[in-house]
C-alpha cells in the first residue's frame, strides 16, 4: 500500500485529528442540547419535568392528572423526554417510573453557564 503525502507531517496529522475530534464533539453536544430545548419548549412537557424535579420518582396515571393530557398524548410527550435525555425511564412490571437525568441537567446546566 502506497503511502499519500498530503503535505502535513505527523505532528500537524495528529492536531488535525484532535480537531476532528473536538468537531465531532462539538456536534454532538449541539445535538444534544437542541434535543433538550426542543423538548422543554413544549407546556405540557415543561411541566412533566417541573413535576418530576420536586419528587424522586413521578409516575404516568400522576403526570395524566396533572396536566389534563389524554394517556396516549402524555405518553407522547415522554418518550420526547426520555428521548431527549431529561428523564430517565424505568418500568418494573406494569410500574413506570420517571426520574429527573440528573447528569444531563448538570450538563446543560453548565451548557448555560458557560453563556452568562
């Protein structure tokens, strides 16, 4: 296999992927954040988190009171919240549970710091 010469030597090769990588990275954390945004800019979602900030562990038939939704509708809305990666989604039987992702909220917490 016959080597090409791009005109780089290594040393400028390995910056160059390094920022590949930062490139990549970048991307990913945008996507990742406008999944988040996206997700809260809705009410009925908005308020699902509200509800689950103030509680360990929240569950469907409570967040159907809460904002009125029909239970296919309220079950829309969180599979965009587990999507996104605000809750975390966990079913024990016929039980679901829904946490706050305490780790995304940090990361999108210091997302927005960096901002100010």
């Amino acid at each position: 296999m016959e080597k090409i010469n791009i005109g780089m030597s290594p040393l400028t090769a390995v910056g160059f992927s390094q920022t590949l990588k930062n490139i990549y990275f970048y991307r990913m954390d945008a996507v990742t954040i406008e999944k988040a945004a996206n997700a809260i800019a809705d009410k009925h979602r908005l308020s699902i988190i509200l509800a689950a900030s103030r509680q360990s562990a929240i569950q469907c038939c409570e967040i159907t009171e809460l904002t009125g939704l029909s239970q296919p509708t309220v079950s829309h809305h969180i599979k965009i919240l587990v999507d996104s990666g605000l809750l975390i989604y966990d079913k024990t039987g016929r039980n679901v549970q829904l946490t706050i992702n305490k780790e995304m909220m940090k990361f999108l917490s210091s997302f927005f710091g960096q901002l100010s």
